[in-house]
C-alpha cells in the first residue's frame, strides 16, 4: 500500500524533519496513456513510460461504497494487515509515512518515505503520494529504498455501492532486481493489491 485528509505543510518550520528530494510525482493517473496491457480481466493492469519512469496502474469495480474503501486506503498502519507484502507502515508526521515492502527470495526488501494528501473536494476521491526524506527513517543498509516512490489510488463512485478504483505506482524497484522480470512483477503486484483490498472490504 493510515488516515488523511488535506494537510498544508509549513516547509520552513519542519525542513530539519523532512525534506524534498524532488521525486518522481503521479500528478494525474487519468492523464496517461500509451498502455501496454499486461492483464485485460476483471482485472485490468498495464504499464507506461512517464518522464522515464515505469509507471504501472491496476484497476478494478468493488461491490461497496467509496467511503468503505477509502477508510482501508487512509489507515496506512493498518497496510501490513491488508496488504500482505507490506511489512511495516508507521507514520512519522502527519501525512508521512514509512513503508517496508516484502520482496521475494533472494531479492532484499525495500522501503519508502513517502508524504500523502487526500483530496475529497471532488465527487471522485484521490489519495496521491510521493517520496520524501525524514529524520526517524534514515537508510537502512537491511532495504533498498526507493527514491522514487510515487502513486495515486483514484476511488470513483458508480453508484451508491459500486465504485471503480484505480491504483496507479511507479514500478520502478531498484537494487539488483532484474528488468526482463519487471513486467511479472508489475501484473503479481496489481493482482495482489486488488485480491488483498477485495479480501479486506469483504471481511
């Protein structure tokens, strides 16, 4: 992958905390295009090429109400609980958050910081983030982080109780993580999330 709403950060009060590393950001998911599918079911996953950036995008329609699903997206330290590959999510300030991600033998885990913003002045939702440094969440020598962590889930309502979600990320992973394997990592990783959120709103 926890609450938010929209936050105005004062730099010059916290820039000893956290700062910008002037990362990768997902602006406007709805805005790409030049899909290449990997997946076209129930479940649909896709990648493009965005400022240079692998950027992946999963998307779905839930048989529930956007505020359900948004209240399991906001609780980013109940992530580990939803989604199985995150290992730890703790929130540092307000609207940052550190993100440990389980990856598969023998590759090592990666981490992110990252800030987050909700914004719930439209009739769709936008929960966006993107990657930042902070003091309690130096590197760790144990992960590879990623610099460039960046997303956006986009939760439009279809009706009072069906609402179509897209999950956009940034697919880069770093590390020695091999590229000819990145397309089946990409089309795991947008099964996962949407199983795991389905297995979480149907509990």
């Amino acid at each position: 992958m926890r609450p938010i709403y929209i936050y105005t950060i004062i730099f010059v009060s916290i820039s000893t905390v956290f700062g910008s590393i002037n990362a990768f950001e997902i602006t406007s998911s709805e805005s790409l295009n030049n899909w290449i599918v990997l997946q076209n079911d129930a479940t649909w996953i896709g990648w493009t090429d965005h400022s240079g950036f692998p950027v992946c995008q999963t998307r779905a329609t839930f048989p529930y109400p956007m505020k359900k699903i948004s209240n399991i997206i906001e609780d980013i330290e109940n992530y580990p609980n939803v989604f199985k590959r995150i290992t730890m999510a703790r929130i540092l300030d307000d609207d940052i958050a550190h993100v440990v991600l389980d990856m598969p033998f023998p590759f090592s885990s990666r981490d992110y910081i990252i800030q987050f913003v909700m914004d719930k002045s439209h009739t769709y939702w936008i929960f966006n983030f993107k990657a930042v440094t902070h003091n309690d969440a130096p590197v760790n020598d144990k992960y590879v982080r990623l610099l460039n962590a960046a997303g956006e889930w986009l939760i439009k309502p279809i009706s009072n109780n069906e609402t179509a979600i897209a999950y956009t990320w940034n697919g880069e992973l770093l590390g020695d993580f091999p590229s000819w394997a990145l397309p089946r990592a990409w089309k795991t990783q947008g099964n996962e999330i949407i199983d795991w959120l389905n297995e979480a709103l149907s509990n």
